[in-house]
C-alpha cells in the first residue's frame, strides 16, 4: 500500500474538504483481518497509517542556536579539585528527542591539559524549579585537544534525551591549581552559566537556580543527535506563539505540548526539529534555509510563511522570489523526499483587503509548487478558518474561535488540528479496491452500477480506459446506468494522492435505451427536492434528460416531506448519536450533501459528526443567513424545522 513518495506530484495536494481523522481507516485484528472504518469513526493507530519515513543517517546539530566559538582561555575552575555548570537559556536548549552522540568544542590556547583529569558532558531536564540528571558522557579529558575545534564521538552515548534539555559539564583538576582550558562568550543575551565547586551535584531535583550564577557567560558546546525525519521553519505559528518560544529565540516561555511539532509527532510518531522563529517574513525565512533545514538533513520539510510579509507591505514578487528560492533548495536536496508548502493561514486580525492578497498570493504559490515533483500544498483554512462576514463569497478567512489566540495566532487545540491537515497528506493507505453493486455479470435489462470504495475521497470512471489519474475523466457522484454491454474502468482516490484501480464488466443480454430509465431517475430527484443530484445526473445524460434544471443561487429546493425529524438539542464535531443520522439525512436530501459515496453519502448516513457532516452543515448555515460555525445549534434547528 506504501506508495513511492519520491514520484512527481504535479497534482496539487490541498485539504479542503477532508475528513480530519481520513488516515486511521484500517487496524489489523490477528494480523490477517482488516476492519475497515468510515471516514467518520476512526482511531489513531499512526505505526500503521504513516509510512516509516527512515531518517537519514547524518548527524546534525540539535542544540544550542549557536555554534561553536574560537578565543583565547578565559573560563574552568580555580584552585578547586572539581567543578559542574550548567547553561540555561532558551537558545541553549536542546531541539530533538534522540541520542547524543557526538560533540564539538573549541579548546584554546595555549593552554596545559595535562591538569585537566575529567571532563563531562552532562545532560539536565528541569523538573519543577529543579533538574534531574538524564545523562552523561565518559570522560573527554584525554581527547580534548588545545588551538583547535575538538569533534568527539562519544563512547558513552547520553541517551532519552528530550527537546527543551538543557546541557551542563564538569571540569576536574588535579593539585587544585588554576585551570582554564575552556573559552566562553560573555555579553550573551537571555543566558547564565551556573556552577558549583568541589561536589557532585544530586541526579535529582537540585536545585541549580540558587548557585552562583554569570549572566552573559555560556561556552557552546554543539550536541549532535541523528537527523531529524521532519524539520518545521517558519515564523511565530510555527514557534508555537504565544504559549510556546522555539529554542532559537531568547524567550523563555515554554509550552512544547501545545505546538504543532509535538501534536504532529503524537500523530505520525516521527522526530523533528521546531525550527520556527517570531516575527519572520519569507526573506528572512530563505536567508536562513540552508543552516537551518538542508544542514539538519530531513526527511521531510515542512514550511510555512508569509503573514508576516502581508503585514508588512511586501510585495507579492519579493513573496514568490522568496519561496521559489526556498523549494529550489528543497527539491535540490538529495535527502528531503517530501516538502510540505503551507498556504497563509487564516488570519483574523488582517483586513478584508489583506486577505484578499492572501488567496491572491496563496492561489500563486499553489500554482508555483506543482512545478516542484517533492513538493504538497497544505490548505488548513478548512480545519480552522471560518467565514468572515462582509468577505469574500465562501472565504474562510478567520480563526475559528475555539482555535484563536490572538488573531493571529492558534490555541493548542488549533495546533492540533494544523498536524492533523499536515499529516492527512502524508497518508499513504490507498483506498481499497472499488467494488460494484450489481457486480460484473450478464444481465438483461438496464443497469444502475453503484460504485464504492473504502477511504476513497472521490472516485473516477471511464467506459474506454483507466483514468490516468485521480482529475481526469468522469468523476463518480451517482449510479452509472448500463443499457448495453460495456466495462466500466474505475479509480479510487483519496487526498493525499494515492489511488486504486478496478474494471467492471457487464453484458446486457437485452436491448433497452437509457434515456427513460435516466429520465425517470431524475423525475424521481426532483420530486424528493434533490436538485443537487438531478443536475448532476441531467449532465451525465444531455441526450436523454433535455430539460435545463433551473435552480435559482440562492434558494435550495427543499421537500419537507422528506424529513420531518425535530431536532431538540445541539450538535457538533465529535458528537456521536443517533440525531447526527438525522442530521445527516437531512442534509443529504436538502442538497447539502454530506458525501457524494460512501459513509455518509444519501441512504448510508451514520452516527458521527465528523469534518464532512461540519462542512455540510456550514454550507446550509451559509445559505440560511447564519453564523457559519458548523454547530447545529438552537438557531440553525429552528431553520430546519
């Protein structure tokens, strides 16, 4: 089912209208039966909805934000056997879950080595207002190496080391004299080296904050870990602002359960590194590209920018320059199988007309990523924008209340529905082979071919050959009639572009025409008050049906006999009862149709309210004049009476 992520991806990926919890379609009960849940219920099992993605073997900087620095001796103990530090600052923290395996540090000199008889590299991780010991190094002492960047793998790996780490070392000195091999920057903003003399601080709870401290003073020490399978980079959202400041900013407000890195790797159980930085503009993102992402050596990219540039008046050639520079070195890295290109986000706090050079610049960069075979656009707006009223036609151009922060930043519950859209598009579980009802067979009348496929989002047909692809030919929306004998070639699809085939054929034994069966057909619908349905059968069949379905923009066709179910208490995403049929039945036969096949679709309703029942019901609101929030609440029922 694993499909090759390296093939072109010319067609565009965007989320617009999938289900939230789309890849966890499928669990294996004693290994050899699968149970197959709708787009609507379904449970996170991510070791089998994600592909492995195996990291690259490179080791790369995951801490500090700085790098290793040549000067002269300043900096060890005085006229003391031992001494531990520990550094803590928000850019000195470590960024990635993994094992440290190797170091690198500049010794000065000249300096004598021979008085330096340990040398450690510790691990902390705060616990509280204390810090607990994770780990350490085997003594370093005898590979340290004066007027020289010392790059040492270390024998005793330090392993279970966790993003916001902080690290520390102890110097050991023989006869107690005056030992400084180690060179430190000062005047270092948002920093302080802590230290304590002549003991071997508790691997649990100490208390480092109350020893002597030096503000300004740090010695980088670069800690190497494994490639990352994923890096994020981009601005505030991507930090985590407001709750969360990646560890390559100064301030020290962290949140790390709350960003969408965390909630992504909850998700997809892949390593990354939170590379965002507040306030950045796609210049400044592109300036720092290659130390930043193709230097840490990614599976995946995941990139995001550009609120920042409408804020401040940059204009759209210097926005398209940016990121056109940003995905040649993307696509040019031999080690990034997949770039995910994030559109603007939705944004509360901009003008009408800001957004509207939003969809502007956003519509552009779609169309500048199908030229990239890496690359997927990701469109969260339908995951946590909503309507803006006095906007443009179906804009979604706000925050959705329960995700807004500030206008223009996410609550952790926004955070979790933006990994969800990111990872939606790296599923790679096909869709099952389309089955037919009737199936393939001889038959002597007429034929009405239903055509399904579990986790497909849409389906294509054509009576000659496969559809190529997953946009070409006839996209499936009702039955296929068969009057005479013919195969129907099919192809399930779902949004992240993966895809499965299957032909049909049928032989018709006696001769009957279409046009009165298709006829009949769409009489029937638009006695139900199904006009959506009609129309879409009344273009399958011009030669038979001849009469335009006439429907006016803003009125739907509505039969009240269709359903007359009282709804008596709110409804919303998540919400699983028996009322949420009712909903969607609703829906299905008043032309807001919850899903053209499949879980959901007319005559196969179910109990969950998921993503497409919202969407469905956003639409209804939006033709009824009400707030478009997807909650079927005490004014939207009183409009479905």
């Amino acid at each position: 089912m694993l499909k090759n992520l390296s093939t072109n991806r010319e067609r565009e990926r965007e989320r617009e209208s999938k289900s939230s919890h789309k890849n966890f379609n499928i669990f294996i009960i004693k290994c050899t039966t699968l149970i197959f849940l709708c787009d609507f219920l379904c449970f996170p099992l991510p070791l089998f909805a994600y592909p492995a993605y195996t990291a690259n073997s490179n080791l790369v900087i995951a801490g500090p934000y700085d790098v290793a620095t040549s000067g002269t001796t300043n900096w060890g103990s005085s006229l003391v056997s031992s001494r531990d530090f520990i550094t803590i600052g928000n850019k000195y923290r470590i960024r990635q879950n993994g094992t440290i395996d190797r170091i690198r540090i500049y010794i000065p000199g000249p300096v004598d080595l021979t008085y330096t008889t340990g040398f450690y590299l510790k691990i902390w991780r705060k616990n509280g207002t204390n810090y607990d010991l994770v780990g350490v190094s085997n003594n370093l002492a005898s590979s340290l190496v004066a007027s020289d960047f010392n790059i040492i793998d270390l024998s005793t790996t330090i392993t279970n080391v966790h993003e916001g780490d902080y690290y520390g070392y102890r110097l050991e000195t023989r006869d107690n004299v005056t030992n400084h091999p180690l060179y430190a920057k000062t005047g270092v903003t948002g920093v302080t080296t802590y230290k304590t003399d002549n003991s071997i601080p508790s691997e649990t709870s100490y208390n480092w904050e109350s020893q002597i401290g030096y503000a300004g003073i740090v010695v980088p020490i670069e800690f190497y870990i494994q490639a990352p399978q994923v890096v994020f980079i981009g601005d505030s959202i991507i930090a985590g602002h407001p709750n969360n400041y990646s560890f390559l900013e100064t301030t020290a407000t962290t949140n790390i359960t709350s960003t969408i890195e965390k909630q992504f790797s909850d998700l997809t159980n892949y390593t990354y590194q939170n590379m965002g930085i507040g306030g950045q503009n796609t210049s400044q993102i592109e300036a720092r590209f290659i130390t930043d992402v193709i230097n840490l050596h990614p599976r995946i990219v995941i990139i995001e920018g550009g609120v920042n540039d409408l804020a401040q008046d940059v204009v759209k050639s210097t926005f398209i320059q940016n990121w056109t520079s940003i995905l040649d070195m993307a696509q040019a890295s031999s080690g990034i199988t997949t770039i995910l290109v994030m559109k603007i986000l939705p944004w509360s706090n901009g003008t009408n007309v800001q957004m509207q050079i939003r969809d502007d610049w956003n519509a552009s960069l779609s169309t500048l990523a199908r030229g990239y075979s890496k690359a997927i656009v990701v469109d969260v707006s339908s995951y946590v924008g909503q309507f803006r009223s006095g906007g443009d036609v179906e804009n979604l151009w706000d925050i959705q209340t329960i995700y807004d922060s500030d206008g223009v930043h996410f609550t952790q519950a926004g955070h979790a529905q933006i990994a969800q859209a990111l990872a939606d598009v790296i599923d790679v579980i096909s869709p099952l082979v389309p089955i037919s009802d009737p199936v393939s067979g001889t038959y002597n009348s007429t034929q009405s071919i239903t055509l399904t496929a579990v986790g497909s989002d849409s389906i294509r047909y054509s009576t000659t050959s496969t559809p190529a692809d997953c946009s070409s030919e006839i996209l499936y929306t009702i039955p296929v009639l068969i009057s005479t004998s013919q195969t129907i070639y099919v192809r399930a699809c779902d949004n992240a572009g993966n895809s499965s085939v299957a032909s049909f054929t049928y032989v018709i034994s006696a001769s009957h025409t279409s046009g009165s069966s298709a006829l009949s057909r769409y009489n029937n619908l638009i006695n139900m008050g199904n006009t959506q349905l009609a129309e879409e059968l009344r273009k399958q069949y011009p030669n038979q049906i001849t009469t335009p379905l006439i429907i006016s923009p803003n009125v739907i066709s509505i039969n009240p006999s269709v359903s007359n179910y009282l709804f008596i208490k709110n409804l919303k995403q998540k919400d699983i009862n028996s009322d949420v049929k009712e909903l969607q039945k609703f829906l299905n036969t008043h032309g807001y149709l919850v899903s053209t096949t499949g879980a959901g679709s007319l005559n196969k309703e179910t109990n969950y309210f998921g993503l497409k029942t919202k969407q469905a019901v956003i639409k209804f609101q939006t033709a009824n004049d009400l707030v478009h929030d997807g909650i079927v609440g005490p004014k939207t029922r009183e409009k479905m009476k």
